[in-house]
C-alpha cells in the first residue's frame, strides 16, 4: 500500500431504493434469495434516484445510487444494494451511523463516511478490518492524500470513494484590476489586499461549524505546524496549536475578520453561504471545494472565473489545502462483510469513480483518471486537484476529532474576535479540558 512519508457530507430520508433487479428491503436479501448489501449514503447529485434528468428530459448517470445499481448488476447475482440517504450536514450523518453502530445494528453493510469520523469509527471498531492483502489492493492507483484521509494507526480502514479539495477561484477581471499576479504562488495577504484595492470581498467558511474547523487546519499546516501532535494518544494527544503556526494561522483569520474584504455575512457562511458571497456583484475571491465549478451560481460569470493553488499562510511554505470526500466504510456489524468488500471495490474502480466524477463534479481519488482527456475537457483545473489533493492536510485522524473540532471552531469564533496572541493558547486550554471532561462543548 502506497503511504506517504509524512502522515497522512436533510433530514433522515424514509425512502429506499434496490440498486440490482428489484430486490426486497428486508432480511438482507431479496426474494431470490440474493444477499442485499444496505448502503446508506450521503446526499449528492441524484440522492436516491439512480438517474439525473436534465432540461431535456434525457436521463444520465447520477451518484451513488447509480453505482449501487451498477455494481449490483455487474455482480451477476452474487449480491444486490439498495441505498439508504443519511443527512445533509456530516456531523447529522455522523450522529446516526454513531447511534446505529453503537447499537449493533446489522442491517448496515456499507456506508459513507467524511474522512474526518474515519479514525472515530475505525479506533470504535465500527469498521471491518481489512487483510493486507485487501488493504494493497484496494489502495492501488489512488492518490496519496485520498489514501492518507482513510489510514487510522497505519492501516487503511476505508476505501476512497472520491478526494476534493480546496483551491482559490476568483474573478479574472478583479485580480487584473488589482495587480495581483497569479502565476505563481498566492498568500492571504496579498488576496486581502487584492480584495480591499478592488472594494471586493474573500469568502470563506467561516460558521461554527466544521468547515469553519477546515479553515483553520489548513492554515496551521500551511505555516509548518499541527492541531495535533499524536492523535493516537486519544484523549492525551498534546495539542500544538499553540505555536508559531498557530499564531499564523490567527493573524489570517484576524485580517481577513476586521477587513473591508469580508463578506458581511463572513461569521454565518458556509459554503453555500461563501459561493452566494463570491457571486454577488462585488465578490471577488473564493476558497471553495471543486464543485463549485458546476455550481450554477457561477455560471452568469464563468468566462471571468479563474483558479489558482490554495493560497499560503506565510510566502516562504507551501499551502496545504483542506481534503474532503468520501469513504466507503464496511460495518463490522453487517451480515455480508465479505460481499460488501467485493461491492466496495467496485464502487470504487476506476470506471466507478470516472463515472461519478463526471456526473457530480466531486473528484476521483484514483490518480490516473486526472489524466484522461475527457477528465480535463470537463474539468481544465483537473491537474491543479490532483496536486492539491497529494499536498492536502488531512484532518487529524483522532477518534476525538468531533470534539476537537467542535473546541476549535467555536473558540476562534467569530473570525473578527480572533487575536493572535491570545486565542490559539485560549483554544488549546479549551480542547483540553473537553478531552479530560473539565469543560463541556
């Protein structure tokens, strides 16, 4: 298995679909007497609807529905999936699969994870350990920061689905306006400072949420340091985010939170929330995951709208952009483990994954697929994720991340009351008693 050197997604819908022939919801398998594998799945593209239908009324290839339906088929009757469609926020998707698993409940076999509850589940033994050899196989191809957000103490215990990342997208005709030179690398000060001169805005996440938390990370990577020196240590991790970085880190935040460049919504914005700022008539930079390409937001100022690396926390370090997507995780509760493994490598072939890609606009894990002509046709910007995504900073990958997380963002929040010399060492006093249960979130 390839690893680096340095370590490395509404309401609950009642409604359920079978991915192979029309299979029956219940008992784990179908009339026939084929095992059906229950795969609960994030919202994307088409949700439960195998199809997305555009203006036309021609029907295409959707998301994860669509690959359940394919693999089922391809499986020549070794198993069905039907998929079941978790909430929209991550930490509502985490909460109910949290409740189930903890619960023993087998009618979970596959499920799909944000990589940031991925060392949570493995570290609770949610997860169906993989053999080495399924662990090398199933990791073969795929890019190493994909890899790195599925790893928890040194095994792979998820299978990529598909990898986004974080890159900036701004309006041609601001940044020419400012002088701002995008050729090379950018940093926070000098997009701020673009923004300020051409009366525009920055948008970024910035809620008390977990994109908020997303932010941060990448800016404390960005200037050398890390949340989180051992996240194997659990609840005794050292919490480093007092440190040079750390303070880094803040005076980004603090810049951009007292700038004439933040949105007026900047401490309420998500990343439809950021998307609707850079859309506005004075929007001028975004840092936003790669489907904001198709986003039809964007699409009235497409032919003015131009990409370039996450921008650096300090000019003499490389940036290191956020990592999202998703994994497939295989429940050690599920009554087909072994089929499931079998289904999860189809759903996460190349084919699978090129065919997602293609019609959600979240990008593939699998390395080569950036490489195909039709890839970058539809997506000029492909070869800019792929690097992105190999240079990304994972979140920790700490069973306590939730925690973490939840500390982190609501002590540097709002963006505007951050000070740099006070509030990495205020958050880090912060996390550490929510670990050791003297203080509560």
């Amino acid at each position: 298995m390839r690893m680096r050197a340095r370590r490395r997604a509404a309401v609950l819908a009642a409604t359920v679909i079978t991915a192979g022939a029309l299979a029956a919801c219940g008992g784990g398998g179908s009339d026939s007497g084929t095992p059906t594998l229950t795969w609960y799945i994030n919202p994307d593209v088409s949700n439960l609807d195998p199809y997305v239908t555009g203006e036309d009324g021609k029907q295409t290839p959707g998301g994860q529905a669509y690959l359940a339906m394919k693999c089922a088929k391809e499986s020549n009757g070794a198993y069905d999936i039907k998929v079941q469609l978790l909430p929209n926020d991550a930490s509502q998707q985490r909460e109910q699969l949290v409740r189930r698993l903890a619960a023993k409940d087998t009618s979970i076999d596959l499920m799909s994870l944000d990589p940031a509850f991925t060392a949570e589940f493995a570290n609770a033994g949610f997860l169906e350990p993989m053999s080495e050899e399924q662990q090398s196989q199933l990791s073969e191809g795929m890019l190493d920061g994909a890899i790195e957000a599925a790893t928890y103490d040194d095994n792979l215990v998820a299978v990529p689905l598909w990898s986004n990342t974080q890159i900036l997208w701004y309006k041609k005709s601001v940044a020419k306006k400012a002088g701002l030179d995008t050729s090379g690398p950018v940093t926070w000060d000098q997009v701020i400072a673009a923004a300020e001169k051409t009366g525009t805005t920055v948008s970024v996440q910035a809620k008390r949420y977990e994109g908020y938390s997303v932010w941060i990370n990448s800016l404390v990577a960005g200037a050398g340091g890390q949340i989180v020196e051992d996240p194997e240590a659990g609840k005794d991790a050292k919490i480093t985010i007092d440190s040079p970085a750390g303070k880094a880190a803040a005076e980004v935040v603090s810049t951009l939170g007292k700038s004439d460049a933040a949105p007026p919504a900047l401490s309420n914005a998500d990343e439809g929330g950021s998307v609707a700022a850079f859309s506005a008539a004075d929007g001028g930079f975004l840092v936003n995951w790669t489907y904001l390409y198709s986003d039809p937001n964007v699409a009235p100022f497409k032919e003015d709208l131009a990409w370039v690396r996450y921008p650096r926390t300090v000019a003499d370090q490389e940036s290191r952009p956020p990592i999202g997507g998703i994994n497939i995780g295989v429940s050690s509760y599920g009554k087909h483990p072994e089929l499931a493994y079998e289904a999860t490598a189809c759903l996460t072939s190349e084919e699978s994954q090129k065919t997602y890609a293609q019609a959600s606009g979240n990008q593939p894990a699998r390395s080569a697929i950036y490489d195909e002509p039709e890839t970058r046709k539809a997506f000029p910007m492909a070869p800019l994720w792929r690097e992105s995504i190999d240079a990304a900073a994972a979140r920790p990958m700490t069973p306590y991340w939730s925690d973490i997380s939840t500390a982190l963002y609501s002590s540097w929040h709002p963006p505007s009351s951050v000070n740099p010399d006070k509030t990495p060492a205020e958050s880090k006093r912060y996390i550490e008693d929510v670990l050791q249960g003297k203080a509560l979130l």
